[in-house]
C-alpha cells in the first residue's frame, strides 16, 4: 500500500469494517479467516515455517497466503521485512 501525499496511510476497508493499517495482523486475518469462511492455516514448508495458507473447505484451493516478503520486492523504502 502506497501512502499519500501527507505521508499517512489510508484506511483499510473490508466488508464495512474500518481497519487502520497496524491492526491488520496475521491473527486477525486469521480470526477473520476462521469466522467467515471457517479456514484455519496451514503450514506447508519446512523452509518458511512463518509462512501460511488459506483453503476454500469445499475444493481445498487456496485463496490466501500469508508470508513475510523483502520490502524491496514491494518497492518500499527501508531494509527488512
């Protein structure tokens, strides 16, 4: 997500839920997961064990991963993730 010209955020808006943007954590898109669509996470590699995913519960696709990703690969400023 971009900032705006003020340097500020904007909210973040999901089905009329107003979120800041620090709010936004994997436990809560986790207990969003959980109450809406019913999907734990599962951790699938040895290698990124940080790293999770979200299933459909009728076909088992995955509609969301949550893993740490370089904030260079966003093209953010800064060092780490």
């Amino acid at each position: 997500m971009v900032p705006r010209k003020d340097g500020n955020y904007p909210r973040l808006i999901q089905e009329g839920i107003e979120m800041e943007r620090d709010a936004l954590t994997r436990a809560n898109i986790f207990c969003y997961a959980k109450e809406h669509f019913g999907s734990e996470p599962e951790y699938l590699w040895a290698r990124t064990p940080e790293s999770a995913v979200l299933r459909h519960a009728d076909n088992r696709k995955w509609y969301a991963i949550v893993m740490p990703v370089e904030r260079a690969h966003l093209g953010l400023p800064g060092e780490g993730v």
